[in-house]
C-alpha cells in the first residue's frame, strides 16, 4: 500500500499544511491523498496550495457534487442496510463525505494542471460548510488490527474500481474503531463495491466533476512520475469511496 505521512508524526511545514487542510476543509481528518503527497518531494507544498487557490470553486461544486451522488446511489440501487451505528461513527462517515467530495474535486483540478490546462476560475467567495467539530477516534494503522479485521480491510479494499491503485482507503481502517459496524460494512459492501453498476457510476462521477468544475474528462491511470501516479491512483480510488461513503451514511440515517 501507499506510503504515508501520518498525522502524529508530522514536523514542519507537512504539519503547517496538515493543519491548514483541516481548516479549510472543516474537517478532524486529513485524508490519505495528503498524507501520501507528504512523502513525495515537494508534492504537497506544490499541489496543497494549487488546491487551496480554488477553492471557492471546488466548495460551490460540492453540493451539485453530491446531489449527483444521491441520484446515483438511489438509481443503481446501491444501498445497504445497517444497525444504527453510533454518533461518532457517522461523525466519521460525515468526515470522509466532507473530505472524499473536496479530493475529488481538486484531484480533478490537479489532474487537469499537470496536462497543461489553467485552474477554474475561483468565482465567488467559499460556501459555508459548518466545521465538523466533533472529536474522532484516533485512526488504527493496519498493523493494529486484529487477524479478523485485516482480513475486512483486505476485502474491502480489494474489490471496486480503485482496487488496483495501490490506495488502502483509511475509512475502512477508521470504521475498526467499532468491529461491530466494521462487521456489517463487511458483510454488505463488497458485492455493491464488485457490482458493474458501481463500476459505471464511478467513471460517470469522474466525468460529472470534470463537467462541474468546466473541464474536459481526463484519463485517469496512473502514470510514471511520481505525482502523477499519486494524483491518478487517487482518482480511481476516490469516486469510489465518495460514492460507498454516501451509502453507507443513507444507511445510517434510514
């Protein structure tokens, strides 16, 4: 799996840049796309401000963003049923919507700028997402894990779209924190994760971005340089795990 930058061991200008993403994301997470950028020389200085300049237009396409989701999800029939799970698991759910839309979006806007196309313009100022202020549980690295919940993460993280980007995507790992939902995630996802449905959606939410965000649709495999492999593994894995996080927070909310 990729390397990475955890949050706890950050130093430096990677923990001035870990700390600016949560606050513009308003988010308690720093999602796995930084922290891999992190090990990279001179990615994340190079790709976290490129990100951060359009902002106004990632955020004002955020909501059409996920409205599209929602009519995905509901169309292709990809829901899942699960036992309530508690408060500061939706928390985390919520986290990862907040922070896999906004990736999305500037992994597109990244992609773009490294074939040579200009950013979006910014527009307006930024929409107004309430921070997600909750505390969280800490996030498990694998090694952690029990033998059982390796085993789930493997699974999950071996079908779908992205499965062969090299991403171990940390919701999965972050979901540990509760073997009893990490269960059922488990037990439900991977078939709807395998499904040529999903498949579909996937390239349609890439392309849908571009189309938000007024660029052409962009290849998406990973290439030798090293940013740009990063930049397009992320993108397989990406669609996908926006598109699992909003079925399992339907879920949650049902």
């Amino acid at each position: 799996m990729l390397a990475e930058i955890p949050e706890a061991e950050a130093v430096g200008e990677v923990a001035q840049i870990y700390r600016r993403i949560k606050e513009v994301q308003g988010s308690p997470v720093v999602n796995l796309i930084w922290r891999h950028l992190a090990t990279i020389d001179g990615a994340l200085a190079w790709a976290w401000p490129l990100a951060e300049d359009s902002r106004s237009k990632i955020e004002i396409t955020m909501k059409p963003m996920i409205d599209f989701i929602d009519r995905c999800v509901a169309g292709h029939g990809l829901g899942v049923k699960l036992a309530p799970p508690p408060p500061p698991a939706v928390e985390v759910l919520r986290a990862y919507e907040r922070g896999n839309c906004w990736n999305l979006l500037a992994t597109t806007i990244l992609a773009a700028v490294r074939t040579g196309v200009s950013p979006p313009g910014g527009g307006s100022e930024p929409a107004y997402f309430p921070a997600i202020l909750s505390s969280v549980p800490a996030l498990l690295r694998y090694g952690e894990l029990d033998d059982r919940q390796r085993a789930q993460v493997d699974e999950l993280s071996g079908v779908g779209p992205g499965s062969s980007s090299g991403v171990r995507p940390s919701l999965w790992l972050h979901l540990a924190n509760w073997p009893d939902l990490l269960d059922e995630v488990a037990a439900s996802c991977p078939s709807v994760l395998a499904s040529a449905g999903f498949s579909a959606t996937c390239d349609g939410v890439l392309e849908h971005a571009a189309a938000l965000l007024g660029l052409a649709p962009l290849r998406v495999a990973p290439v030798p340089a090293s940013i740009d492999h990063a930049i397009g593994a992320f993108r397989q894995r990406l669609p996908e795990m926006l598109l699992m996080g909003r079925v399992l927070i339907r879920a949650a909310s049902a």
